[in-house]
C-alpha cells in the first residue's frame, strides 16, 4: 500500500495509509560484517537513478534516508565510514542514521 491508499482493517473500519516506506536493503545480497562495504553496494545500486532520486526528494513529504544496524559485543570500535562514501552520500542529498546495539558476552 502506498500513502494516501484506502483499506479495510480487521474491524471493518476504513483507513488511509498515513506512511509507506521503500527499502533496498543489502542483507540477502552482502555478507561482509563491514558496513562500509554494504554503503558501497547500496551507493552504487542507487547512483545511476540519481536523476530520478532527485526529482523524488523535490516532494516535501518524502524523506529519504540511509539506516544502518550496528551491533557489537564490546564497547569499543564502531562503524567507520569513508570520506568518499560521504561526499558520494552528499551527492545524493542522504542522510546516514546508525543503530548501535551493544551485547555482552556471557
């Protein structure tokens, strides 16, 4: 469903849908536990339609973003991102959010 689509829900009463996401996500196509090789996957996934993804960000309603999941047993260390892979990001007009979770080992 996309914003602004009509639906039943389970109750039988009708709703529009407030917000839709569009996700690529790297997880089923990298196994690399380093996130710079996942941004460089996405990066080059996404550059060839930048035209495109500049006309799409022109919609105020839109936001478009990078999130990345970060998680790690110890409490020290933590992702790294290359200036390349900002200034290509930058291009872009992305933003870059990380989830940190950290775990302790038992």
């Amino acid at each position: 469903m996309v914003f602004g689509d009509e639906f039943t829900n389970v109750r039988g009463m009708i709703r529009k849908v407030k917000c839709s996401i569009w996700e690529l996500s790297s997880n089923d196509f990298m196994e690399s536990r380093d996130i710079r090789d996942h941004i460089d996957w996405l990066l080059d996934k996404i550059e060839p339609r930048s035209k495109e993804l500049k006309k799409l960000q022109e919609n105020p309603d839109l936001t478009m973003c990078i999130y990345c999941t970060w998680r790690a047993k110890r409490g020290y260390g933590g992702p790294v991102l290359w200036p390349s892979q900002m200034k290509r990001m930058s291009d872009l007009n992305l933003e870059c959010s990380f989830d940190a979770y950290f775990f302790t080992e038992d």
